[in-house]
C-alpha cells in the first residue's frame, strides 16, 4: 500500500536522524565521552524492541492503522519534550531519556506495522522484492534525513537554536507519517 511505503519514508527519515542529533547533542553541547553518549542512548534500542512486540500484538488486535497513528505521534512528542527541556545544563533522567524514550517507543510501535501494511496487499510471490523495496527506501529516507539534520547543524560550534530547529523538523517528519497514515490508509 503506497501510503505505508510513504509513511515509511518519513518516518525512516525521522528515526535514523535523531541518533544523529543525539550523539552530537551529548558530547558537543554536554561534553560527554563517546563511551558515556553511547551508553546514554543504549535505552533507546532497548526500548524500541521490547514496544515492537507490544505493538505487533495491538496490531494484531486494533489493525496496524490505529497503532501506526499512534506510535507516529509518540516520537513527535518525545522530540517535543527535547526542544522544550534540553539545554546546556546536562540533566539526563528529566530532559534527555523521557524525550529518547517517547521517540523509542512510537519507533518501536510504528516500523513493523508499517511494514506489515506495506506488504499486505503484495501478492506472495512478490513479497521478496516488496519488502526489499520497503527496506531500500528506508535506508534511503534515513539516509537523506541525516543529511538534512547536517545541514541544520552546520559545522564549527553548534548553537541550542539549531540542535531545536533540528528536533522540530524531525518531529514534522515523524507528524507526516501520522498524517499520511490518517489521511490515506
């Protein structure tokens, strides 16, 4: 289905720019190590895994429709929640991980149902190539996403304006596939 492969997109661009963002966040603006940023964003994944499996199981009971607006919505608040707590002064728990793990959980409950909606209209013997298709765009959206939070960020020193204006266009990523979902599912 065209809408779940564009809300793939979207999202996929979303999902692979954030760590991005992250990572230069906490070692630029918070001069972590990169062994302490990359065991502060290990709750992420984790997080991201373990709402993968609840949400295969509300799909399987509400229909990946409602569970993918849903889970869309998650990383626009959780990208919401850093733009309005992140700043110089480093405080993880409050500012930091709620927003990573609002964003880890609409990731998790969102990407396989997306999937699983772009691959069920797919005749079975075409399923190899769909979901290879489905897999390619989303590396591509991921990758065009990080360069588009590159060209945010710029080079040299980073102000807290652009780390922002980072998180709000991944949250309008993230909003699109809710809206595409909404709109055209």
């Amino acid at each position: 289905m065209w809408s779940s492969n564009l809300g793939n997109v979207f999202l996929s661009a979303a999902g692979i720019a954030i760590w991005l963002v992250y990572a230069v966040f906490l070692q630029r603006e918070w001069g972590w190590s990169v062994l302490k940023t990359g065991l502060a964003m290990t709750p992420s994944p984790a997080t991201a895994g373990i709402t993968a499996i609840i949400g295969a199981r509300l799909c399987n009971k509400y229909g990946p429709r409602t569970v993918i607006e849903i889970g869309s919505l998650l990383p626009v608040f959780g990208t919401a929640w850093l733009v309005w707590r992140l700043g110089a002064e480093p405080n993880f728990l409050v500012d930091f991980l709620t927003g990573a793990l609002m964003f880890a959980s609409g990731f998790g409950f969102t990407f396989a149902p997306l999937n699983a909606a772009a691959l069920a209209a797919v005749p079975r013997e075409q399923l190899g190539q769909a979901n290879a298709a489905f897999n390619t765009a989303r590396q591509l959206a991921g990758g065009l996403g990080s360069a588009v939070i590159v060209a945010i960020l710029g080079n040299g020193r980073i102000s807290m304006g652009a780390y922002k204006a980072a998180f709000v266009v991944n949250a309008g990523l993230s909003l699109a596939c809710a809206v595409i979902i909404a709109a055209f599912y």
